[in-house]
C-alpha cells in the first residue's frame, strides 16, 4: 500500500505477495534502502497489473507462487504485463530458482525467502539499483540486541514460517519457540511479529551502513 502523502511524481515499487509480514517486511526494506520512492503492496498480479496501466512501477518484488499465475506461465506474463524492468523473484525452492536462473534475461533475479536477511538486503539493493532508483542510508530505531537463536527464528518469522514451521525448521519444541517469540517482542518493544521484523530490519540496515562509513 502506497502513502497518500507520496509525490505521485517519484518512482515506485511494486511488492506483490499475500503474506502480509513477507510483504510489509519487504515494503519496509525498500523504503530504508530508497527513501525517494512510493511502493505499492499487491495481493495478486491482476490488481498489480490494474495499478501499472495507470502508474508504471521501475521496479517489481514478487513472490513466484502467486495466487492467479500458473509457475509456467509466470516469465511470459511478467515479460507481457512490465517489459523491460527488473523483476525480483522470491521462492523458497532450488528447482524453481534454477529455473528461472537458466531464462535468457538479466531483469530476472531470484532469491529465496530463507535468505538471511543480510544477505536479503544485497539482493533488494541490487534490484533496486538495476532500476536506477537511488540509494541512501536510513535513521535506526532503538532494538535490544537478539541472542543467535531469536534472529534465527525472527529471521524464519520474517520469511512467513508460522510457529510449528519454524519449530521444524529448527528443531526445537513449539513451547520454545513460542518462549522466543515472546522473548523478542519484548526485547523489540513490539506489538506483534509484523513489527518485530520491521524493527529488526531497520537496525540490520542501519548497522550496514554505519559498518560503511567507520571502514570509509
């Protein structure tokens, strides 16, 4: 979702994914990294194709999985629909990835919602640069600092795993998971999981760009 205080004259970015924390996490991310731009959040890519006929993004997010496109249809429509602009692919399987990776296209770039979320930030910085849209360091917001294991699980909250996912994933009981949760919104001074990722991902990019202007 846009801001209704944005000039309509500034680039923008659409992020089309129906994980509300996927979207809104990366939606956040793009505003740090590029301050100077709109971003607009889709559920699906008929409503972001609605939007583009009146307002054409210089950038796409999108997940690969999406509710309205068949996976074999994906890099046709997405080549009819935003020709010619990058286009960021988020998908959790290697298969998927390789095939993408293989197409004869260097718009297309591919990552997976596990990535850390470091290395995560080089990918939207990429796309974002692929687009011409500048770049710019970004104000921190206070955070108490995490133990390893809540940035794992934040991080596994951040790429849309529920509680009994990320227990899996971890291995570790659903009880201790539920006891990191509550650990990290506490330590965030967040509201719920949504906040708590946007909070962590404000810091990640502040403490990025302090770490470049010490070493400058």
């Amino acid at each position: 979702m846009g801001h209704l205080n944005e000039r309509i004259d500034l680039p923008q970015v659409f992020v089309i994914d129906d994980h509300p924390i996927v979207s809104f996490g990366l939606l956040a991310l793009v505003k740090d990294l590029a301050p100077g731009v709109r971003t607009r959040q889709f559920s699906n890519l008929k409503e972001a194709a609605q939007a583009a006929v009146r307002d054409f993004p210089a950038l796409v997010i999108t997940d690969f999985y999406l509710n309205d496109v068949r996976p074999e249809s994906f890099v046709g429509l997405f080549d009819t629909l935003f020709p010619n602009i990058p286009v960021l692919i988020s998908a959790n399987d290697a298969p998927v990835m390789t095939q993408l990776k293989r197409q004869d296209s260097q718009r297309f770039s591919v990552f997976s919602k596990l990535t850390p979320f470091p290395k995560l930030m080089e990918h939207v910085r990429h796309a974002l640069d692929q687009a011409g849209l500048y770049t710019a360091p970004v104000h921190s917001l206070p955070a108490k600092q995490l133990t390893h294991k809540q940035t794992q699980v934040l991080e596994l909250i951040g790429a849309g795993l529920t509680n009994k996912d990320i227990a899996v994933t971890l291995n570790i009981s659903l009880e201790t998971v539920k006891g990191h949760v509550k650990d990290i919104l506490e330590r965030l001074n967040a509201k719920n999981r949504m906040e708590a990722t946007v909070i962590y991902k404000h810091a990640q990019v502040h403490q990025v760009h302090d770490g470049v202007h010490h070493n400058a």
